[in-house]
C-alpha cells in the first residue's frame, strides 16, 4: 500500500538526517520505525504525511505518487505524544472536527463521533470539557479524531510517550486491538522498544537515518541483525569477540573462549550473551567442555520468579548482568557479595553478530 524508495533529507549536507531510505508497508499492517531520538524516524513520518518535503526518492500510496499532492488531500491522520487537543472544545467537538472539515452533515457528524467515543471506550464523555479527562482519556480521544475521517493510514508520533508506565502497559494492547479492529494500516514511531514489541506486526530498527533492520517483533529480538540492535533492543552483555584462522571453532572474548555453534568466517564480531545464559557451576571446576568463567559476585536483587545478578569476569573491567531462574518458594542463599564463582553459559543462548562501526 504504501512505498518509500530512496528516500533521502539533509537538513546538513555533512550529516544526513535520512539516507537512502527504502520500506513497504502492507494494507492493514501496522509497522513501528523503532530507534533512538535522533535517528530520523519522526522526520521519516513528517515526509510521508507532507509536512516536510525529502530531498530525493518517492512515495507511493496505492501505486499513486504523492509528490504533488498536499497534507490535505493525503487522508492520512496524525496522532503525537502532546495530544494536540482543542481546549475550548469539548470532547465530542474535538472528535467532529475533522468530519466538520470534511463538509459531513450534522447527522452524519453526531452518529460518527457517537461511533468513536465507543470504540475507544468513552461513551458518554462527549458532552464533558477536556480538562475534566485524564492523561488516558485525553490520549483516547486524540485517538478518536485521527480515526474519525476515516483516514487511508494512521501516523502515530510517540503516542503513548507522555503516559506513565502503568497506563501505556494498559493502552498498549487497547490499541493494537483498535487499529486491528479497523484494519487499519499504521505507521507508529517510538523509541520504547517494549511499546514497539506490543503495538506492531512489523519493526524498522533505524540508526544515523539508516535502516539496521526490519522484521516481525519476535525475529528481531531472537535475531538482532548486530550489536546496535541489541544493544538498543536493551541486551547489555554484549563482548568484543574474534574468529581467528587458526582456531575457527572458538570465540576469543575477554572472558575466555567459547564454542561456535556454526562455521563462521575469521574476522571481529560482537558476543551477546543472554541475560538468561547463565547458571551457576555445579562445581569449582566445570566441565572443560562447557562454555564457563570465573566472576566475582559485585550485586544480587531479588525480582520474583529470578534473582538479577551483577558479575565481574575475573582480569577484565566487564560487569555482566544475568537472571538466575528460581522454582516457585526456591531462595538463593548460597552466594555473598564480594565472593568469584565459576559460572557455566548455555550455548544456544550464546550469539555472535557483525560489530557495528
């Protein structure tokens, strides 16, 4: 339904804001562009929608190109983190405006925004002045004018943003639930990747206005494309690592050498070691066959159904963040702050990716 190709915007010669920008967007998909601020994925959707104008490439909507065609006549709606609602108006009215702008008849306006106000679960509010609402209410009804004109595809700037975490955990799955209820096809920018995770069918990772990767949320978390996805993607055990010619079997980090799961190429690589990986020695010595290390144990913290540990690999400056499973009623009791343990590594939990400049 809707393709970017080559999309390029330089507000800095020197420094690309978007470079070469390539993306399909299916009908009825909802895609996240997924990054950290700065990375071009707000200036991205300002392009699409035609507030901002890209230096080069194009953008087809249903096989039609948009280069001359203004905001208004794309039919796209808008949704951002600030709500952007009127306050002189009250609910109901804010949810008409875009129908009274469309030239809908008063029977058509009252029965469309009767339509909203219970899709987003606010039957009843439309008479009640937008003071009166919460940061949820407010949020639902800035959701309920975008969608009022019926809009070809929904662009949604850090929508949630605003909110604190127990409320966009709630408004997460409202929404998704929503958009797919319409079928509605969606472009959704954030920077939170659990957000990105619940809300979309499809992710665009971005960096310095590139790509890094796209693919079902699952995929790229089990599959980070390289160390800036994961890193961004919130894995911190991430390790300098090497395949050498000699040794093409083993991965030289700077906790010890380990097992390659499958051939690779010599060359420098990135090690994610999985929070989960981890697990504590059955004995002082190991297995020798087994991935392991020695650590000193710098923090433990309790969180329910694991202890989250903080670990200092024995000779390096690393601190490494695990999660120590525990059965229901199970305690760790047998570690102490400040003592080194041997630690064994599940190797399916072990990934080499490409570094990243």
């Amino acid at each position: 339904m809707l393709q970017l190709t080559d999309i390029y915007k330089a507000f800095n010669p020197q420094t690309p804001v978007l470079a070469n920008v390539n993306l399909n967007v299916a009908a009825g998909e909802i895609v996240a562009l997924l990054g950290p601020s700065g990375c071009g994925k707000t200036t991205l959707l300002r392009i699409v929608a035609g507030l901002e104008q890209a230096d080069r490439g194009s953008i087809t909507f249903e096989g039609h190109d948009l280069a001359q065609t203004p905001v208004h006549k794309r039919n796209f709606g808008l949704m951002f983190q600030d709500y952007a609602l009127f306050p002189h108006r009250t609910v109901g009215e804010n949810i008409a405006f875009g129908l009274r702008m469309l030239g809908q008849s008063k029977p058509q306006i009252a029965k469309r925004t009767e339509e909203m106000l219970s899709l987003v679960n606010l039957s009843g509010y439309g008479s009640r002045s937008i003071f009166a609402l919460s940061g949820g209410e407010r949020q639902r009804v800035a959701l309920a004018r975008s969608l009022a004109p019926n809009p070809r595809l929904l662009m949604l700037d850090e929508p949630l943003g605003s909110l604190d975490r127990a409320l966009r955990e709630e408004l997460m799955s409202e929404l998704r639930l929503i958009l797919k209820r319409l079928g509605m096809t969606a472009l959704y920018v954030t920077h939170d990747q659990q957000e990105a995770f619940a809300i979309a069918d499809r992710l665009v990772v971005m960096r310095r206005g590139r790509i890094e990767q796209v693919g079902a949320p699952a995929e790229v978390y089990h599959q980070p494309a390289n160390a800036f996805v994961a890193a961004f993607l919130g894995f911190r055990n991430l390790l300098p690592a090497n395949v050498t010619p000699v040794t093409p079997e083993k991965i030289l980090t700077p906790i010890g050498q380990f097992p390659t799961q499958t051939p690779v190429a010599a060359g420098e690589y990135t090690l994610l070691i999985r929070p989960q990986a981890a697990k504590l020695a059955s004995t002082a010595q190991p297995n020798a066959t087994e991935p392991h290390f020695l650590g000193k144990l710098l923090a433990c913290s309790f969180r329910g159904d694991y202890y989250q540990i903080q670990v200092a690999p024995a000779a390096t400056q690393l601190v490494l963040t695990f999660e120590l499973a525990m059965r229901p009623g199970e305690q760790l009791t047998d570690l102490s702050v400040g003592n080194t343990y041997s630690f064994t590594l599940e190797p399916a939990l072990l990934t080499l990716l490409p570094a990243v400049e």
